[in-house]
C-alpha cells in the first residue's frame, strides 16, 4: 500500500475517507477543502483521478492496513456503491461509516432496493427477481409483456441488461447475462427522466436537492437540465414536491446518513415511479457545481461530517453535458471554450470508448438560452 502523500494528525480540521477514489472521490474533495476538511481515498488503481486532490491509499477496498487508515478518519462515505459490504463491516464501530453497510448492500442490488422501496410506500415499475431458471416462468405476463432483464448487481451505464419481449428472448437474456441474479422490470410509458438527491445527518436533519431532468444515450447519462420542463397541466412545484416526500420516506425508512440520489420515471399525468437509488452524489447532479449555491459534492461532505445542511438549488437555469469517449474523436474545446456560460470539468482519465472522461456545465439567464446553448454543446461533443 502506497503510504499518503500527507500527515493527517498535523491537519487541524476534520479528515473524510472516501471508499473509492475515481471522479466522483475527485470532486467531493475538490468541495471539502475550501471547509477545512482534508480528504484521504482508499482506491487500488495507481492513476485514480482524486490522489489528485487527496491523500492516496493505493490497496485493494478490504486491504487491512488501508481500512486501518481510513479507521483514524473523522467519518467514511463512498463515491460509488461497487465497494464491498465487508469493507464497511471492517470499519464499523471503528469509524462512522456513512452511509452504513446496510444500506450498501440493499442499494446495490436491485431486487433488493425495489422491494425496499415498496416497503418504503415509494411506487416502481412492475418487476419480479429472477434468482433460478424456473423464476424466468410467466415473469413477462406479471410485468406487462415486456420488460428489461437486469442483473441485480454491477450493472451500470446500460451494461448488464437486455430488452426481452418474449419468454424465448427472456432465456436467451438470461443465459448471456450468466444466469446469474437479475431483476426483470417492466417496460413503462415515461414521458421524461428526473432526478432528485436527499442528504441526511445522524441527527435526522434532511436536506434536499433540485429536481433534474436527463436524457440518456446508449444507456449513458448524455445531458441533465435544471429546472425541469414539466408540462403546466402535470404541475412542475407538485412534481417536485412528490418526488422530495419520496425521497424523505426513502432517507427516513432507510436510516440515512449521507447522500442518496433518486431516478423517477415520470409519466404522463404526474406520476413518478423510483427507477434506481445510488447512495451518493451523482452525474445529473453534476450541474449544481455552477449554477450558484450549494453544489451536491459539500451537500454530501456535510452531511457525513456533521456541518450545517442546507437544501442545494442552482440560483440560475443551468446544464450538464456528459463527455464520454469516442474513438478517433475529440470534443471541439476551442469552441466549447468560447461559448458563454461553460465551464469544462475533466476527470485525468485515458481516453477509451465509452468511458466518461469528463462533463461540461453550462449556465443561462433563462431557460431558452440554456437549451440553445445545451445544443451547441452536443454539436460540439461526440
């Protein structure tokens, strides 16, 4: 294990471990500094992009000597929920863990968050687990005839999944994800993607985020948009309102402690139904770094140290373009520079197809400007 490049017990403020050390890990130090709060990272990749910026545990997430590390840390969070349950186990009692075990194990898997979310009294899409070969029967017919086949764990980014629209498809579905444990979710008629994040203390003080709203390509986050063009007869304050008392009953049920990030499906009428839950910052938040007020990133770090919370919602019209790498094209930054109102945020990764590698947040005096300028930025951004 790599020693850190600093001494922590010289540092008269607060130190946060972060489980994790990619772009995310990158940004929530990059928030934490400017507060008198230094960052340590256990993350075994040797050019993770926040040993930047932060104190750099290179080992394995259940390295002994890097938990005992993170151990002598003020609180733990985590920048992605991939880390493994024994690592927290290895932490707790040691050192806040937030948020804890527990709620990693369920976030991370899909089965398992969809009926937490159930219990929660929060809505979702019709699903059904598929955990054997002989779950896969009549599963279509009880999620509406079409469904997208899922694996419970790891997938990300549109990766392990498959659209299945027949009980042929649906076993030829499950046999190239591996067999292994999936969730099989019925298709739903939404009419747009939203996002909301809510940061929870120990002592229960809960704070909220904007509603966003995202369009996906390929399966990959490509724009997210505050504020939200819902429909006058759907009710834009309403819809937000909903999607708060969801995230709250989702935090409260949950016992949270840090941050956690819904995505809805909003379908026409106003209903929203809870898509996935990722306990932390996350890429449609990614437009609160520029858009004026609190930016997700110090929404977490506060939360999981402590500090005075506060509901984080830009003070402008603002947006966030994904940058994700296409082979044998760059994005035009000559241009992406001169246009009004963007500011480019780069994770130092090595280009690959299809890896996130960095995003651009542009703002606006008004919501027209913004999506003239959001359209420039796709023009400019493979």
């Amino acid at each position: 294990m790599s020693a850190p490049t600093g001494k922590a017990e010289t540092f008269a403020g607060p130190t946060l471990g972060i489980l994790g050390g990619g772009q995310l890990a990158q940004m929530l130090a990059l928030a934490a500094l400017p507060l008198g709060v230094r960052v340590r990272v256990l993350e075994p990749d040797p050019q993770a992009p926040a040993r930047l910026c932060a104190d750099h545990l290179q080992a394995p997430y259940t390295d002994p000597a890097g938990l005992d590390a993170l151990a002598e840390c003020d609180a733990v969070t985590l920048e992605f929920e991939n880390v493994p349950v024994a690592a927290l186990d290895a932490l707790s009692g040691r050192v806040p863990v937030r948020p804890g075990g527990e709620l990693l194990a369920r976030s991370k898997h899909r089965a398992r968050e969809k009926a937490a979310l159930r219990a929660a009294g929060v809505q979702t899409a019709p699903f059904v687990a598929v955990e054997t070969e002989a779950d896969l029967d009549g599963a279509l017919e009880r999620v509406g005839g079409r469904g997208i086949l899922k694996t419970s764990e790891l997938g990300y980014d549109g990766k392990g999944q498959a659209r299945v629209s027949t009980q042929g498809e649906l076993a030829e579905a499950w046999a190239a994800l591996g067999r292994v444990s999936c969730v099989l979710e019925g298709l739903v008629a939404f009419e747009r993607e939203v996002s909301l994040s809510v940061a929870r203390t120990a002592g229960g003080e809960l704070a909220f985020g904007p509603l966003i709203e995202n369009v996906h390509r390929d399966g990959i986050l490509r724009t997210s948009v505050y504020p939200v063009a819902v429909p006058e007869s759907t009710g834009p304050e309403d819809t937000e309102a909903r999607a708060r008392e969801a995230a709250r009953a989702i935090a409260e049920a949950w016992g949270l402690e840090g941050l956690l990030t819904v995505e809805f499906f909003l379908l026409p009428g106003g209903t929203l139904l809870a898509n996935e839950v990722a306990p932390r910052v996350h890429n449609s938040g990614h437009l609160t770094q520029d858009g004026g007020g609190l930016s997700q990133f110090e929404a977490q770090v506060r939360a999981v140290l402590g500090l005075p919370l506060a509901d984080w919602r830009p003070l402008l019209p603002c947006a966030m373009v994904n940058v994700v790498g296409v082979k044998g094209r760059e994005p035009q930054w000559a241009a992406i520079d001169a246009l009004p109102g963007t500011h480019v945020h780069l994770y130092h990764k090595a280009p690959r197809a299809g890896r996130k590698l960095g995003h651009v947040n542009v703002v606006a005096p008004d919501l027209g400007t913004l999506r003239e300028r959001v359209a420039r930025l796709e023009e400019l951004i493979p």
